[in-house]
C-alpha cells in the first residue's frame, strides 16, 4: 500500500511540473513575456490611431480656410510679439477713437488683454500724461476711462469748444434716449430688452446730463424705477412737448413696445 501511495504522489507531482511555467513543450509564453507582448501591440495601436486622426484633419481643410486665415495668423503673430509698450500703445488708441468712458472690463474685450494688463497699461498711461508737454489726461467719468483735455488748456479755449464738446452723444445715448422718449416712463430693464446690451453707463451719463429723471416705481415685484425725459430734453432738442417728437414708423414702434 506504501508503494502504491508513493506511486500516485510521484505521478501527481510530474503533472504539477508538466504545467509549470519551465515547460515549453505546454506550449504557453511566460506572463512577463505575455505583458510585454500587450504593451507592444497597444502601442502600435495607438500610433496608428494618432495616425489616422492626422489624415483625418488634413481632409477637413479647404482652400478657403486657408485663404481667410492669413490675415488671421498674422494678427495672432503679431498679438504674440506684443511687449507691454505695444499693449500701452494699443490701449491708448483704443481710448482715442472711443467717445464714451470705457470700463477696465470693456477695455479688456475690446484690446483681447487681461484685466490685469489694462490696469497696467492704465497706470502707464495715467504716469505719461502727467508730463507738463501733454494737454490732455486720462479721467475717470461715470465709471469708466475717459481721454480728456486737462482743465488747465480747456479753460484757455473752453469759448470755442465748450458748448461743441457739451451737446455731443454718442449713437448709444442718442438710442437710449429715444427709447425712454418714446415709452416713458420705462425701467432699466425694459430699456435693455429692447437694445439688448447693458446701459448702465448710458443711463448714468443721461442722467448727468438732467435729460432723463426718475418717474416713480413700477407696480410689479421688486418696484423698479422707472424714467422719462426731462425740461433739458426738451430745450436741448427744441421741443415744445413730448407731443412733437417725431412720428416712429410702424417697425420701429413694435420695436419699442417690447419691453411694455
């Protein structure tokens, strides 16, 4: 029986080694080797993914894209070269060629900069117009940047530009104004629902200019305010009442009645 028992372990024991990872007759590849083998293939799949994703991309361009992106790439080039005077100077026309304040958030959607570059650019330019050669200046007016001469050269030739530079608006404040005209009293908020831009710096400037008034509260939640035109509207305009405005046609009068 001790035999017959050693003979069974014995044969137990060459099956175990037959299946063992030294036995190539099985015919299996160590799992080191197994591993790599995956890692190899994975990576040529992956090149040849990359591969195709490349082919794919040149298929989608035309020559037309082409045509319109070089004035494009040389803008971005030359935005990318940009040192801080070029931003400075960039900033400074900006402010030239706008006619009503400009907030340091507007001046960075207008110039592409960061706030933090506008800021900076401001305090160049604010340190530049100091110097006693420059006649003009960089204001703060109703929130936002402004350039304007400095009192010192304006008091010389105020005669000549003062009333000039006092009745003039902006399209912007010459819209709002006529929207408020023509369905006062109106709130804010009507007020953008018709031009679909913020006039917080429009209304501020009409405001200051005594061409607009609070008229009461609007009967709704939250009681807006509410505005209408003023005597200096009138005058300024050569009015004798709201009466005489000029008649809107029929598209402009449904444009001004969306906010009723």
């Amino acid at each position: 029986m001790q035999e017959e028992t050693g003979g069974i372990e014995g044969t137990e024991n060459e099956a175990v080694n037959a299946d063992g990872p030294g036995n190539e007759a099985a015919g299996t590849a160590p799992a080191g080797q197994e591993s790599s083998d995956n890692q190899v293939e994975q990576t040529e799949q992956n090149e040849e993914d990359v591969k195709k994703f490349e082919e794919s991309k040149d298929q989608l361009k035309f020559p037309e894209d082409e045509l319109e992106t070089e004035e494009e790439q040389e803008i971005i080039r030359r935005r990318a070269n940009m040192n801080l005077d070029d931003e400075t100077a960039l900033l400074e026309a900006v402010l030239f060629l706008e006619s009503e304040p400009q907030d340091v958030e507007t001046l960075a959607r207008i110039t592409r900069f960061s706030e933090d570059v506008v800021s900076e650019c401001i305090e160049r330019l604010k340190e530049k117009y100091e110097s006693p050669d420059s006649g003009i200046e960089l204001s703060m007016v109703l929130g936002g940047w402004l350039l304007t001469p400095k009192k010192a050269c304006f008091d010389l030739v105020k005669e000549r530009y003062g009333k000039k530079n006092e009745g003039r608006l902006s399209k912007s404040a010459i819209e709002t104004l006529s929207i408020i005209a023509y369905s006062q009293p109106i709130t804010r908020a009507e007020i953008e629902s018709i031009r679909h831009v913020n006039v917080d710096a429009m209304m501020r400037l009409l405001l200051d200019r005594k061409f607009i008034t609070e008229k009461g509260h609007k009967d709704i939640p939250g009681k807006p305010t509410m505005y209408g035109t003023t005597d200096e509207f009138l005058n300024f305009f050569h009015l004798q009442s709201i009466k005489d405005l000029p008649q809107l046609d029929e598209k402009e009068s449904e444009r001004f009645e969306l906010a009723r």
